[in-house]
C-alpha cells in the first residue's frame, strides 16, 4: 500500500475532501508517526569525523544507539566539545554526528540510527502493515478535522483521532523498542 492509497481512504470518509489535501496529511503524518515510534531504524557505520550515511528519501531523525571504536557512549546534552568537564557522549547537530569529546583523529563509528521520510517520499517495502496504516490514517484525520475553514471541520472528531494515534504511536514505540518481540510470558510461583 502506498500514502497516495491511504490518503484516498482517508478522503473518502470526509465529505468534501480532495485526495491531494489528506495526502498533504498522511505525509505530515507518517513524518509524525517515524519521528516518535523510531520506527525505520538502520545500523550503519562509518567514519568521524564524516557523512553520516542516510539512504535517499529520508533524514536523520536521531540516534538509539552510538558505539566508538566498540565502546558505548550515552547521549548527552550540546555543549562545548572543547570542555574537559564534559563527559564521553553523543548528540545530534543539524543532520549529523557530534562525538564528546572531539576527536582528533579518524574513529569508527557503529550506530543505531531512526530516520524519517522526506516530503513526497514513500517508506521502504514492509513497513505498512496494518498497524502502522492505520495510525497514519488516523493522524491524518487528527489534522484534517482541525483545519477551521473548511466544512468537514470538527475538533471533537480531532480530539477523537488525535487520542487513537497518540495511544497507536505509544503501542508502536513499546513493539519496536523490544523488536517486535512479545515479550508476555506466564510463570507459575515456585514455593521453597
């Protein structure tokens, strides 16, 4: 399923809505949605200082995870890289990579990186189920509900669809944060 499907979905059940309006939409929602369930992840490694390697048709929209020549640094607040005070770590800085503290020479850098789509771009193969459809179409709703000028205007149906992609991006983040394991087991007390 492509956005240009879903946003003709979601435009059939709004009265009066063009398909190019809720497309605008399910775009700033996928964007939304990439953003805070971290769900297009990529491991990549390279060199730093350098080009962090993002494929076409996406930005960087944070790290999970940053080892340097093997070991773990944790993310940190922007600072000065120059202060000795500051602790080994890592933040994003427009697009990229800042390591803590700066490194003088070439280090190899392996990372777990989220990514978010670019306007007009469609997400790689596999990544629609029917989960993550059905958040986009609904913070699609979310949005097109709120717009005040037009005739399918209501924010208690924004309110409603606001809440059910809200509790769907809350769901995804749980499941890609465990790796889409299930992770329920029972147990049955053992009494010494």
């Amino acid at each position: 399923m492509t956005l240009a499907e879903l946003a003709t979905e979601v435009a059939a059940g709004i009265a009066e809505c063009p398909d190019f309006v809720a497309l605008k939409q399910v775009q700033r929602a996928t964007a939304e949605l990439m953003d805070k369930c971290r769900l297009w992840r990529r491991q990549m490694s390279f060199q730093y200082p350098g080009m962090v390697p993002i494929p076409d048709g996406a930005e960087l929209a944070g790290f999970i995870q940053v080892k340097v020549n093997g070991r773990m640094y944790a993310p940190t607040q922007p600072g000065d890289i120059n202060d000795p005070a500051l602790q080994e770590g890592f933040w994003m800085e427009r697009g990229g990579l800042q390591l803590v503290p700066r490194k003088n020479k070439l280090v190899w850098v392996d990372a777990i990186a989220y990514l978010s789509p670019l306007p007009g771009v469609e997400l790689p193969d596999g990544m629609l189920n029917r989960k993550v459809c059905d958040a986009i179409q609904n913070g699609a709703r979310h949005y097109l509900f709120q717009v005040p000028s037009q005739p399918w205007y209501s924010m208690q149906s924004a309110d409603y669809y606001g809440a059910l992609f809200t509790e769907a991006c809350i769901q995804l983040r749980n499941q890609a944060d465990r790796g889409f394991v299930d992770s329920r087991c029972r147990t049955k007390p053992h009494f010494f």
